[in-house]
C-alpha cells in the first residue's frame, strides 16, 4: 500500500512543502533528545547525582525526555508522510520494509520507532506490569538507539550536510560515553557483558568509520539506497529548476 | 490526587508506608522525595516509622511510590482504627 495521506505536491518552482523542512527538523531533533534520554537513562541507572540535582531530578528529567522524543518521532513520522514528495505510507512508517521508497533504510525507521513505543508503553505501565518484564523492554533502548541512527544516514537527505554530520557524530560520543559509564563499573562482576557491551560500541564505530564513505556520504547513495527512479529522474530536474534552494532533496 | 487523599481521610482510613525488604536495593529516592517520613540507615536503605502520611504529604507519597525503581516502596490504607 503505498498510499498517501493528502499528498502535497512541490509547488511549481517554489520548492519543497514545509512538511519536508519539518521532517527533516523533527527527525534531528528527536536524534538529540533520543541521546538525551540515553544519556539520563544511564545516569538515572548508575545513580549519579549532586546535591543540587538529586536523583529524583535525574530521573525525572529521563522520564520527561524520553517522551519528548516520542512526541518528536510521531511528528516526524506523520509529516514524512504528509509531504507526499517520497511516497511513505502510514503502514510503511510503522510496518517495517513496507516501503517502496528507501525499503531498508525507512524500515530501520519503522523497527526503531516500534521499539520507542514498546519502552514508552511498558514504561507507563511499569507500576501494573512485572518489574522484570518492564526491565527485559528496557534493555531494547541499546537496540533502539543506534537503529535510529542508522536509519537517519541511510534515509537522512542530509547525511552529506555538515551539520548533521556533526550533530551525529557528538551523538554517537555521548552515547559512547553513556555505554562506557553503564558498563566499566559493572566490568569486574560482569565481565562477559560489559565486555560485549564496549565490543558492541567499539565495532559499531569502526563500522560507521568504514560504512559512510562509501555509503550515505557518497554522491550515488540515493540510488543505492533504494530510491525509485522516478524520483531520481525528478530530484535531478528539481535540482536544476529549484537551484539555491537548499533543499536537500535526495539526489542522484 | 489530594481529593481522593481528601475523601480517604473522611472515611476514616489513613495511609501508611512501607517498604518491601526483599526488593529494596537501596536506591533512595524515596527519602530525597519524602524525607519527613523516610529515613535512611547507614547503608542507605530508608526506615519508615508507621505513622500515617500526612494529607499534605500525600501526593508526595505517591511520587515516591512511582518513582521507586525497584517498586519496592507501597503506599497502603488502613481503614478506621
């Protein structure tokens, strides 16, 4: 099913709908409040507090944040769909590999933005559901993490832009930090785990090391990624006809 | 919050804390939230006298209950006396 909800299509020689800037928007800033939660998450866990910001005001903070991110990754997720530009069904955006445009790419999208709802859902329920059932969906915020990341380069028409190129890289130091502070603590008493764990940031790293050059970051990835042709055939004739807008169209 | 607190008392009931030993790890939270009626033990673990809670203190009662990362702490009502 690719069918979209009132398509909006490029005004003519305008540029593209403002359903594109806020999706593009949405997404990085749910990638910022995503590490954030993590980030509390861990200091929330590891019991890290000061006087001044006791650990109710850390978990809290972890709490609140959490469910902003989910409040940006709906917003990103319905205006992805609304600009009509990349044809994303609703289904798409939740049923994983569902695409047509950018299958893969959008499904790491679709897998991490379930395993947000699983945590926030199990998370609201935690007084009413079992303590190591809440705990068990918990760990899948390891999982969600750096699916989302994966799905911002490969679906991100911005990928190649400076800015959230940067803005990803801090957030995979932060959330390298975040793994590291969780699990060297832990190292004596669970070696296995924790090891697994600094192993898990350490290759995704040097994966993302190898991965991008010649991936999201070279100038064919719109192709390779899974793009329709006729999109790329659009994106080139937009390019020239919308030149200086800046728009970040994904381009062949 | 502080209405069903309300009603409760004219019942007749009040509300007690407890804390659950076995899964208390100490954390703490629950004495950085409510410390007129938790208080902590040289290892950390809070000790909570059996008095009721307070209405004025009710709501905070329940934040602690909440926030409680092991569910550990509960928050019960007796009826009259």
């Amino acid at each position: 099913m690719t069918v979209t909800l009132s398509p909006t299509p490029l005004a003519l020689g305008g540029g593209p709908s403002t359903y594109w800037y806020l999706t593009r928007s949405t997404g990085a800033v749910a990638l910022i409040l995503l590490t954030a939660s993590v980030a509390l998450g861990v200091a929330d866990v590891q019991r890290w507090s000061t006087p001044k910001w006791p650990r109710f005001v850390v978990d809290g903070l972890h709490r609140q944040v959490s469910l902003l991110a989910v409040v940006f990754v709906v917003l990103h997720v319905v205006t992805s769909v609304l600009d009509g530009y990349a044809p994303i069904s609703i289904t798409a955006a939740v049923i994983p590999f569902a695409s047509s445009y950018r299958p893969f790419w959008l499904g790491l999208g679709a897998v991490s933005f379930d395993l947000m709802l699983a945590l926030a859902i199990t998370s609201m329920l935690r007084t009413r559901i079992s303590h190591r059932a809440w705990r068990t969906t918990h760990w899948l915020a390891y999982a969600c993490w750096p699916i989302a990341l994966l799905h911002s380069f490969g679906t991100g028409s911005d990928a190649r832009n400076a800015w959230l190129l940067w803005l990803s890289i801090a957030c995979v130091g932060v959330l390298a930090a975040a793994v590291m502070a969780r699990a060297l603590p832990d190292f004596a008493l669970h070696r296995r785990s924790s090891g697994a764990a600094l192993g898990a940031v350490f290759g995704f790293a040097v994966f993302l090391a190898a991965w991008l050059p010649g991936g999201p970051l070279a100038k064919n990835w719109a192709k390779q990624a899974g793009t329709p042709t006729s999109l790329l055939g659009h994106a080139s004739s937009l390019r020239t006809s919308a030149a200086g807008a800046g728009s970040g169209r994904p381009q062949p | 919050m502080s209405a069903r607190a309300g009603t409760g008392l004219r019942r007749g009931g009040s509300h007690h804390l407890r804390v659950n030993p076995i899964d208390c790890v100490a954390h703490g939270m629950c004495h950085e939230l409510l410390p007129e009626q938790i208080a902590l033990d040289e290892w950390g673990y809070p000790v909570i006298g059996d008095d009721p809670v307070p209405p004025g203190l009710l709501a905070l009662a329940r934040q602690a209950v909440q926030t409680c990362p092991t569910r550990a702490l509960l928050l019960e009502r007796r009826r009259t006396e």
